[in-house]
C-alpha cells in the first residue's frame, strides 16, 4: 500500500487527479486514443446512414418526404433522451463500462435497421439506434476528460475526432457504391454502421476511470487500476514524477447520487446553462447548414448533381477542422477558442448564402466545415471542465442532450425562413445562431484552462 505526498495514505485517497496529471503520454494513451476515436467514427457514420438510405427508401416503400422529416425530428428526440440517461449510467456503471454498453447498444440496432420492413419499423430503430449514439458521445467525452492528464487532454479529444469524423464521407461513399446495386443493397449500409460493436476488442485496454472509483469512495479500486498504469508506464518511461500532494479527504465522505435537481443549485445551474446554449446554437447552426444546403441549392436552380458535389467537396474541411483544434486546444483558453471559432463560422456561413458563384461556394462551405468541426472539438474537450466528478456527467449529458432535441424544432424554423422569406434568411439565421452562442460564451462562460504547473508536461525520468 503506497502513501502518497503529504502523508495521506492510499486507502482515504487515492489522488486520482493528480496522479494521473503528471503521466507522460504512453502507449497506454495512444491505444486507448485508436479505441475512442473508433467510437467516434461510427457515431459520424452511423448518424448519416438514414439520409443515405432514404431517397432508395422513398422509391420502395412509398415514404413521403414528410416521413422522413418525422424520422429525422425523432431520431434527435431519441439523442436527447440518451445523453440524459447516459450521464446516470455514467455516474452509476462507470464511466468505461457504460461506452462499452452504449456502443453495443446503437450497433445492434443499426443491425436490426438493416432488417426493417417499412417506415415505422424503421423509425423506431432509428431513434433507438440515435439514443445510443448520443449517449455513447456523452460518456466518451467524459472518459477522455477524466483518462488523459490535463495538459492534453484537449489535444487528444481533437484527435479522436480527427480520425472520427473520416466516418462521414466514408459512410457516403460506401452508400454511392452499394444503394444502387439492387432492391435490398440499401441495408448494407446499416449492416456497415454496426461494425461499431468491433470496439469491444479495444476495450479490453481501457481502463475504468480512477477518478469515478474515487468519487464513489473505492479508493482500493482506483488505487489498484492506478498502479498498474504506474508500473506500465514506467515500464516504457522509466521513473515518473512525484504527483502533487493528494487534497484533504472531506470529512463528508464521497458524493452521493446525482439526483436531476442537483443542476438547479447555483455551482451547477450556470455552467449548465452556458453548455446548454452552446449545445443548441451548434446543433441548429451546423445541422441546419449540412442538412439542407444541398436541398436550398438545387432549390435555387442549381442541378441535384452539381449541389451534392460542390457540399461533398467541402466536408473535406471536417478533418482539417479537428486537426486544427488539436494543435491550439491545449495553447490558448478554450472559451476564447470557442468564441473565435463561432464568430468566424457565422461569417463563413453568411458569405456562403449570399453567392451562387461555384468557387466561393466550395471555398466557404469548406470554411464552415472545417471550422464547425473544430469547434465542436473544442467543445467536447470544454463540457466536463465545467464541472466537478459529481456534476460532470450528469450537466453534460443534459446539456449535450437538449441541444440535440432542439434540431427537432429547427428544420421547421428554416422550413418556415425559406418559404416566407427566401434562401438567404436561412443563412441570415444560422449565423445569427453561431453569434448568439459566441456572445452568451464570452460574457458567462467560465475559463477553464489549466495552471501553468499543471500544463507543463511530465518529464520522463524527474522526480522520484
């Protein structure tokens, strides 16, 4: 039994915190890096499968074009819902345990997706299938936030994301190829969503997260995995750093449940807030952009092949977008990067609704891409900071998960902008939306960048 600095013995607390914050990045890191980022990139392709699937689906069971907007309005129904209870799940299963169950989860249903019959079957496996997406997101951000020591923890949200986010055009591309087969072709693009479940092979790395065994009081169990990592590590770095001395335990003993109301207090209520707005504005300012600018295009006159084109050639700036997040995230405060990163896709987005010139439309929907997909990194990697381990999972899964179902609501809002007040009121709105969430950011949101102590990187070999 090891006793950490500072006197306090292993048994009362375990220093979590502290402990993992000094670990260089390891190959520990790297492989637990490669099964995030796996998640992640069948989230972005399984999130796309239905709009791939639904003009073959239209031809052969009759849908109506309104089906498939019900269908889609439910599916983020279903990611509210899962983000909600995904943050309970979290803080009662752990938090290594639930990413395991929820990824299984939306994989089995993108398998029965695969097996629907008509447009009910369907829709009620999408939404299952959404709920499990939703809240596999939730509980990988917040894994990664409590695995990853504080001085790169940003980066390497941004690099999982970088590799996630290739699941987008790669589940475009495989859908082109395979839709037009034949009659039945289309379900091989969901049989393809599901390969998520491939992800229990990483898992057998991945740790439970010390920090949640802590925060329950199982400090023998935080301490077990603690070591091991410890003797892995070193193993491949040599000696590590003394942690910084372990926090008094409190005399009140580990938290206990998380109940809902515990948002209303006023520790938890602002930051809640603040996240919950920036969730909504990003998801009816980017969803709003990629769900419809092929349709207003063509709308405008321009041929459906030459508007899927000109937006397929801007998703090649989503990679980039994560890649660019990754090399600021963890060099400059993240609110400031959020509010930046806002303000510039609101002008993007705004200049690309005001031109029908090909060129600035490829230049400017690449701009939007690559940008959004930054800021979405950096706000992955901001969420959890805002709160405490009592508070994390629950504030951020609600937070993530309203701003999901508030997309239920906005495609009737630019719906109602088109046909009232023509193609550029939809852009006038959605940059309108990405201020809105950069001015609520800058005056109420809560710095969170690390110390300077604590975003110097350990040094293998120092200390004893």
């Amino acid at each position: 039994m090891s006793t950490q600095p500072g006197g306090t013995d292993a048994v009362a607390h375990s220093n979590a915190t502290n402990r993992l914050d000094r670990l260089p990045v390891s190959r520990f890191h790297k492989i637990t890096l490669i099964g995030v980022a796996f998640a992640y990139f069948f989230e972005f392709a399984d999130i796309n499968t239905f709009a791939t699937t639904a003009p073959q689906l239209i031809r052969l069971w009759g849908v109506t074009v309104n089906q498939v907007a019900y269908v889609t309005s439910l599916s983020f129904v279903g990611m509210f819902v899962g983000s909600v209870v995904a943050g309970r799940l979290a803080d009662r299963w752990g938090r290594r345990t639930t990413l395991i169950g929820t990824t299984i989860w939306f994989s089995v249903f993108s398998m029965a997706s695969a097996l629907t019959w008509d447009i009910v079957s369907m829709g009620v496996c999408r939404v299952l299938t959404s709920a499990g997406l939703a809240a596999m997101t939730v509980v990988a951000v917040i894994y990664v936030n409590e695995i990853y020591p504080a001085a790169v923890r940003g980066r390497y949200q941004a690099y999982a994301i970088v590799l996630g986010i290739c699941g987008t055009p790669m589940t475009n591309l495989i859908a082109s190829a395979v839709v037009p087969i034949n009659d039945w072709s289309w379900r091989i693009v969901y049989v393809w969503g599901a390969l998520g479940i491939v992800f229990l092979f990483f898992s057998r790395r991945m740790v439970e997260s010390p920090r949640w065994y802590e925060s329950r009081g199982e400090y023998a169990r935080a301490e077990e995995v603690l070591d091991r990592l410890e003797r892995e590590i070193e193993a491949e770095h040599g000696t590590l750093p003394a942690p910084v001395a372990a926090p008094p335990p409190d005399a009140a003993g580990p938290p206990s449940k998380a109940p809902l109301r515990l948002l209303l207090q006023p520790r938890y209520l602002a930051p809640t807030a603040v996240l919950t707005v920036l969730w909504v504005t990003q998801t009816i300012g980017f969803f709003g952009y990629s769900s419809w600018a092929p349709t207003l295009l063509a709308s405008e006159g321009l041929s459906v092949e030459k508007s899927i084109f000109y937006v397929a050639l801007t998703t090649v700036g989503a990679p980039l977008g994560s890649l660019l997040a990754a090399l600021v995230t963890d060099r400059f405060e993240r609110k400031w990067l959020l509010v930046a990163f806002g303000l510039a896709i609101a002008v993007s987005g705004l200049l690309y609704g005001l031109t029908f010139d090909p060129v600035f439309i490829v230049a400017f929907g690449f701009l939007v891409n690559m940008l959004e997909r930054g800021y979405t990194a950096l706000a992955y990697a901001y969420s959890p900071e805002l709160f405490d381990i009592r508070g994390r999972s629950l504030g951020t899964g609600v937070a993530y998960g309203i701003g999901r179902l508030s997309n239920a609501v906005g495609p009737l809002v630019i719906v109602a902008l088109y046909t009232g007040t023509g193609y550029q009121s939809v852009f006038f709105f959605i940059a309108g939306t990405w201020t809105v969430g950069a001015l609520v950011l800058a005056v109420f949101g809560a710095r969170t960048r690390p110390s300077a102590a604590r975003r110097r990187p350990a040094t293998a070999g120092s200390g004893t």
